[in-house]
C-alpha cells in the first residue's frame, strides 16, 4: 500500500470539528509567561533583545507615524515562527501549509497598507499604475500590467509561505519513510539516509524562521510604498 504523501497535511477533526485554528492558537497557550520577580531574568532580556533587534531591522525604512505597526509585525513574526517550528514535532499540524491561512493572513494586511497609500497619498499611489514618461500608445496595456503586478502580491505572499513549508514537510516525510522501509542489514544506507534526514530537519527549522521573516518584510516593504 503506497502511503499519501499529503495526509501530513489534511485539516485534523475531532467529533468533526476542524481543529486547525486550535493549532494556530497552541503557540499563544504555551508561551511562557514570567512572574514579576523575572522581569530581569535572561530570559526577558533575551527576549527584549531580540524584539528591539527585529523591530530596528523592520521598521528602519518606515517613517516614523509608521512604527504604529510594529506590534502587529512583531505580533505576527513570534506567531508565524511558533507555528512553523511546532509543526516539525512529530504527530503534529502545519497550519501555516494551508493556503485558507496564509491567504488569510497575507490578504487583509496587504489591503491595508494599499487602503492607507490611497487615503494619504491617493496621487502618488495612483501614479505607480503609469510610470513617468510611458509612450502613449502603451499607456493602457501598462495600467492593466501594473494592476495585475499589485494585486497578485497577497498571493504570492501567501503562496510562497504555504509552499517553502510543504516542499520541507514532504521531503522530510519521503526521507522518514525510507529509513522506515530500509532492510534491516543494510546499516550504513540506514545511517547516510538517517543523517540526512537530521540535516534536513535543521534545514527545516531555518526554512521557517526564515520564511515568518520574510513575510513581515515583504509587508514591511509594501507599507513602506504607501506611507
């Protein structure tokens, strides 16, 4: 019987009730929270380190009535990373695989920052759909360009989330079924595949920090146009 490869990825029920949103809320429930007699703790100083690093490196391009978002995008970055990196344990869900949250998430984000460029700067965003100096024959053609180029950036925001993860998910399920299916006398087949498949697993891990950086970036960056 040839296992499917995309079970990994099937939206779990339990007395038919979806339970995806119960694993996109999981990283909230577990996140530790210190007690006042921690407040100067390593770990709160870790933690505030590595959040006034994230913030600098986002916000830097943004002027300065847009750092309103920064608790959004560093909201968003600790949520994408705790469910990328809960989804490597085993016998466990990839929200972030499914495109109905990416989509979700990439969607009405994207729209906000081009509801605030319309808003503020209603000129200046509508002259990104004709660049300066077009020919006037193109005119048309570079509007409808333009438009197509605007609205496909949510989905490939959600798209290439949805996809980096998938591609790592079913490449470390094809290594774990062949360490599983390897006879037992071929040893050293065993030992390589089993390597590699520790090698991807940390490859993994660095997929999904990168991909939640990424996108916080990317939306970074489309605020940045519009404000």
């Amino acid at each position: 019987m040839i296992p499917n490869l995309f079970e990994i990825f099937a939206t779990p029920y339990l007395l038919k009730v979806p339970l995806m949103w119960l694993a996109v809320m999981a990283p909230a429930m577990i996140i530790f929270s210190p007690s006042q007699h921690l407040v100067t703790g390593r770990y709160i100083l870790l933690k505030k380190w590595t959040m006034k690093q994230f913030i600098k490196q986002i916000m830097s391009p943004l002027p300065t009535h847009g750092y309103k978002w920064a608790a959004l995008f560093t909201a968003l970055m600790i949520t994408l990373t705790s469910i990328n990196m809960i989804s490597l344990l085993p016998h466990t869900f990839t929200p972030t695989a499914q495109l109905a949250l990416t989509m979700a998430l990439a969607f009405p984000l994207w729209l906000a920052t081009v509801v605030i460029g319309l808003l503020k700067k209603t000129t200046r965003s509508l002259a990104h759909f004709l660049p300066e100096g077009s020919p006037t024959p193109l005119i048309p053609a570079l509007v409808v360009v333009e438009t197509i180029s605007l609205l496909i950036r949510p989905m490939a925001l959600g798209v290439r989330l949805a996809a980096n993860l998938t591609a790592g998910h079913l490449l470390l399920q094809l290594m774990a079924l062949a360490v599983i299916h390897l006879p037992t006398p071929m040893w050293p087949a065993t030992v390589a595949v089993a390597t590699t498949l520790m090698l991807l697993t940390i490859l993994e891990v660095a997929v999904g920090l990168i991909q939640a950086y990424v996108f916080v970036l990317l939306l970074s960056l489309y605020l940045q146009e519009n404000i």
